[in-house]
C-alpha cells in the first residue's frame, strides 16, 4: 500500500494550477483566486443546469511505491454557500497506456438548492480499469496490468460573479495491490496490555424506518453512525442550528444530521468511504483520510496512542461470533484491545446505544476485514474491503499520536 497526501503550502505550489492560489498559514491549501472560465453542469439528481466559474489545481505527477490494482482518494475540504468541488484522477498503465481523467467524487458540505447533489459517477471506464462508486480498479487483476503513475485534478466551483470558495487543505491517494486472499495471516497480539478508548456509543438500528430520502436508517447507516461516533470522541458535534431540521422526536439527531451530509445521491446511500472522511473534516480543526492497514498490529498503534479507528468488513453470521447478523457490507468503530488482543468495537449494528460495545476475537476479525475475498451464504465468491479503514484525527494531535501518524503516512 501506498498512501500519499498533499497537505502542505509546499505541495500546493508545486502542483498546476489554472485560477487557484495556495495559501499558507496554519492550516495551508488552495482556493479559487481567478475563476479559469466556466462551465454548464447539469445535475442529474435534480435536473437543474447551471453555469460555475471554475480553476483547477493538478498534482505533480505521482509514482507509487507499489504498481496499483486500486485506488481510493480522501479530501478535506470547505465549502461554503454556492460552491462545490470535483475530485479526479488519471494515470498510466504498466503497458503505456493511459487512463481517461476520472471523477472520483463531486462534493459539497450542503444541499441547498445553490449546489448540486454530493455524488460518485457511474459508468466510468475504458476497458482495463472502472470507477467503482468511490474506488479505482484494475478490471483484470490476473492479467497483470497495474497503474505505475497518476495524477490527481482538484476543480473548484462557484456561482458567477459570487466572491466565495471553497477551500481544500488536504487531498489524499492510497494506492494498493492487496493478495487475492480468502485467509490472512494471523498476527500476535502487540500491545501486552489492554486499552479502551472512550468513545460515545450509538446504534444505527434505533433510525430504522427515519428518512426513506437518505437510505431509511438502520443497516443503511453504518458508516455514519461510526463516522459520528468518532467526530464526538475528539469533542466536536453538529450545533443546535445544524439540527433544527430533524425531527424534534428522534434520538441522536447528530446520527441522522451525519447521514445526511455523507448520503451519495447516486449510489443512494451513506457508505460512499471518502464522502465520510469529508464530512468529518467539515469539524472545526480535524483531518480525515481513508488508507488501509496490514495488520491488527497496526491497529494497536494507532488505539495505544490514542487514535481510534473505522473499520470496513464483510461477513456471515458464524465467522463473527457475538455480532448475531451477516452482511455484505459493514463499518464498526475499533476503540481498543483486550489484555489478550481481542478487539474491543462499538458496533453500530446492535439494538441500541447501551449494547453497542463488543468485544470480538483477534483472528475473526482481523480475516473479516483484512481478506479481498469471502463466500456468502450461499456459496457465491464476493469481494472484501482488504483493510480499509478511516482516520479522523486533529490538526494539532498530540506527539505520540503525531508519531503514529507520521510513520502511516498520515501527517
């Protein structure tokens, strides 16, 4: 795996740019300085044509430390009213050849009738690689094609004449080629002790049946109600104006506000990975980036300095023992190790908040969510996340979670 981030007033200037400025300071990035023209975007969720001033910022050319089969990006990004961000990536194949530019992700914070609907794009592809909601892949692994290089290409969007813009402070490619693998190798055991981070617990299945219009609550909210969990463990939440909107009868509005503001209007839903490490940027001084991890050994560094994790997996109901369901597709939240190295998770897909604490076994879980490949019920190969997980974590973190961070790519 290969992760890398653009961060710095050093990385903004290096880049292409077409209308942006880099800006310095505490938290440095690129704006819209000098609109590079504009452009007519239809947005098909709503119907709506509109013309936008636009610029472009685009990355040096980027050459991974491994030659690729996927690649996810994550960007942090503000967004005021009537603007919006498209994220996309080209690269180069190992034949040659070269990729299409594309569209990783159109985003904005809102959903005012002043923006277009936050959306992945479907239907991208050239016949060797295809965009996946929120993922880059190789479409014949076997074949033995990988991307060596791309580029990344931020445009940023706003109304004409409108003196806003958006800002993006951080944008982030992880670049992986994961074994094709049913079984992980096992890890010991590395923290010797245990370690329970306190994080708030909430359960997506007391918002069944909420808000038919993002996905109806439940099972559909995983990512983020375990995105909500995180955002409060570092002390930020929604406003009571930001929830004003939500039905005064409902528990954990925040849950509901969260799924909102992370729903794919394509992909009808909230599990789109890097639409969740968005919105938890929108929290005043936090970072989000979506990368993978190797082992549960890594897990325990980030938990040990105090950096608690979301985690995607897939599974059926008897290789997870205690969680009582399957799924094809789920995010938990790992808050710590038991003195003997089980996974300690508040799993949003429990009955209700009291009941979202778990502890799970070491090697149930690490297979469940390292793996590429599983069998469902009925025998049918199906894809695993290989890994991947979300880091929300502060601008300022302390030194022993800098460290971490620093040595995963993070900061």
């Amino acid at each position: 795996m290969d992760l890398h981030s653009w961060t710095t007033h050093r990385d903004w200037a290096s880049g292409e740019s077409r209308g942006t400025g880099a800006e310095a300071g505490p938290r440095p990035g690129i704006v819209l300085a000098a609109p590079a023209g504009s452009v007519e975007y239809a947005d098909p969720h709503t119907g709506r044509k509109a013309t936008w001033d636009y610029a472009t910022w685009t990355s040096p050319r980027r050459e991974p430390s491994v030659a690729a089969g996927e690649v996810i990006a994550s960007w942090n990004a503000h967004t005021p009213a009537g603007t919006w961000i498209r994220t996309e990536l080209r690269g180069t194949y190992s034949d040659g050849g070269e990729t299409p530019w594309y569209t990783l992700g159109i985003w904005t914070a809102k959903d005012g009738d002043d923006v277009p609907r936050r959306t992945s794009v479907d239907g991208q592809g050239d016949g060797k690689s295809s965009i996946y909601t929120d993922t880059f892949t190789i479409d014949d692994l076997a074949g033995g094609r990988r991307l060596t290089s791309y580029r990344l290409r931020l445009t940023l969007y706003r109304a004409p004449g409108s003196g806003a813009t958006p800002k993006v402070w951080r944008v982030s490619a992880m670049c992986s080629d994961v074994p094709d693998r049913f079984e992980v190798p096992a890890s010991e055991p590395g923290l010797g002790r245990a370690v329970e981070l306190k994080v708030p617990r909430y359960s997506q299945e007391i918002h069944k049946g909420q808000y038919p219009e993002y996905d109806n609550g439940g099972e559909a909210w995983c990512s983020p109600t375990s995105s909500q969990m995180i955002i409060e463990h570092w002390g930020r939440k929604p406003s009571a104006e930001d929830l004003a909107w939500v039905d005064p009868a409902y528990a954990d509005p925040q849950v509901c506000h969260a799924a909102r503001y992370t729903f794919d209007y394509q992909y009808e839903g909230c599990g789109n990975w890097p639409f969740n490490a968005a919105y938890a940027s929108t929290y005043k001084d936090m970072q989000a980036v979506v990368t993978r991890l190797n082992n549960l050994n890594e897990a325990e560094e980030f938990i040990a300095a105090g950096l608690p994790l979301i985690t995607s997996q897939s599974f059926i109901e008897t290789e997870l023992d205690g969680a009582g369901y399957g799924t094809a597709g789920h995010l938990m939240t790992v808050i710590g190790f038991t003195r003997n190295g089980d996974v300690i998770a508040n799993d949003p897909a429990s009955p209700d908040n009291p009941s979202v604490r778990h502890v799970y076994k070491r090697r149930q879980f690490e297979n469940i969510w390292l793996r590429t490949k599983r069998k469902d019920a009925a025998g049918k190969v199906k894809s695993g996340s290989g890994g991947v997980c979300y880091v929300y974590f502060p601008v300022r973190p302390a030194p022993a979670q800098r460290r971490v961070l620093k040595k995963h790519g993070l900061c």
